[in-house]
C-alpha cells in the first residue's frame, strides 16, 4: 500500500501573504484542521489551528481586545506558519509514512513530489488512514474474527492455518496485535465464514484460547 493510493489530491491551500482571519475561515468552512501554505508552486509551510489558538486573546494579556484584534488583523500566515515540515512522497508506504508520523506527534501527511520535494502533490489526513486501516482489518465486512491469544506459545502458527484450511474456510485477513501493557503476541483471523463453531473447538481441543470476535 502506498500513500498515492489513499491521499486528496483536492488540496486546498493559501499563500503565505494570507490574512489570519481569511486562513481561518478557509478552515472552518472547510471543516479542516490545517492548511499548506503555497508560494508560486512551492510548498513553504503550514498553518493549524492550534496555531491560531495560541495567537488568540488571552485573558492574562495587557492588551486591550480592541489591540489584539487590530494586531490579528494585520497579521499573515507568514508571520506564525510552521516552516518545518514533515512530508512524504506518494511512493512512501502507508506503513512507513504512518510509523514516522507517529514518532513526530504529526497527525496529517503531507506528500510532495519526488523530483520536487517543494511541490505538493496531496494530502494523507488521520481520516484517510482510517479507511486504510478499516480495510486492513475488514471493519464491517460480512464473516467471523478468531482472537487467538498468545500466538505461537501453544503449538505452532502452522498448526492454526491448517485447521482452517482443512475446514475449506477462507481466510480473508490475518494481523498481528500487543494489547497495550502486556508482551503478549495475539492474532486476529478474518473467516469468510459465519459459523467458526467446528474450528474454535478443534483450535481449542489443540490447546489453543481462542475467542470469536463480532465484527
């Protein structure tokens, strides 16, 4: 899977001359959190809204808000933009892309070109990557989620794989999952069955602590 496959390439930008107030209603009729700031073609920065809460009045400051609101007035994205930028390109797997955001705190993805790492050529947002993941794990889709704790600790994978395929089921999906706070080493098994009855008791009876999952 690639971040090609799954951005917007219906980017909606401004420049870096932009109003603060204008960015900010771009964002809220939109209904979006973040905002690539483009200069003739080239990507130069990026504004948020947490951003523009933290240049917003506050009540700890001298200023009149008649001052602040005159101030705010007169600034552009250029004078709070974020400069540095974490950005992607579209040949970068979602795998790898989700992992190095999530290591910087980023929650969208910006991807540029490959040749023009300041041309922007989409965006990957968490909205996105949800659809990936939903994919991946086959949220909604008809069929039975075995839960098998413990994977490999009892018997082997092998032994797990063949019980399914001598039952004639298809197995849709298999992923590997660490409940947070534990070293345990699960697995979760997508069926292309509705009744996993005959498998879970034959998993069982091997030694295996199996649980059918609603999907």
């Amino acid at each position: 899977m690639y971040i090609g496959e799954y951005m917007n390439t219906n980017v909606i930008t401004v420049s870096s001359d932009t109003l603060i107030h204008d960015a900010e209603k771009i964002m809220r009729d939109h209904k979006i959190r973040r905002l690539p700031v483009v200069d003739k073609g080239k990507l130069v920065g990026v504004i948020t809204r947490d951003t523009l809460r933290e240049i917003s009045p506050s009540p700890a400051t001298s200023l009149s808000i008649w001052e602040l609101n005159y101030l705010l007035a007169k600034m552009k994205v250029k004078d709070v933009m974020k400069k540095e930028l974490f950005t992607v390109t579209a040949d970068a797997t979602v795998e790898q892309a989700v992992s190095e955001a999530q290591e910087r705190g980023i929650g969208t993805l910006l991807v540029v070109d490959k040749d023009k790492a300041d041309r922007l050529v989409g965006i990957a947002t968490t909205t996105d990557l949800y659809k990936v993941t939903t994919q991946i794990l086959g949220f909604g889709q008809p069929g039975v989620r075995l839960h098998i704790l413990e994977w490999g600790k009892k018997g082997s994978p092998a032994e797990v794989i063949d019980t399914i395929n001598k039952s004639g089921t298809r197995i849709l999906s298999l992923f590997s999952v660490t409940p947070p706070g534990t070293e345990r080493e699960d697995r979760i098994i997508h069926l292309d069955t509705e009744d996993a009855h005959e498998i879970i008791d034959e998993l069982k009876g091997k030694g295996y602590q199996v649980e059918a999952r609603p999907r």
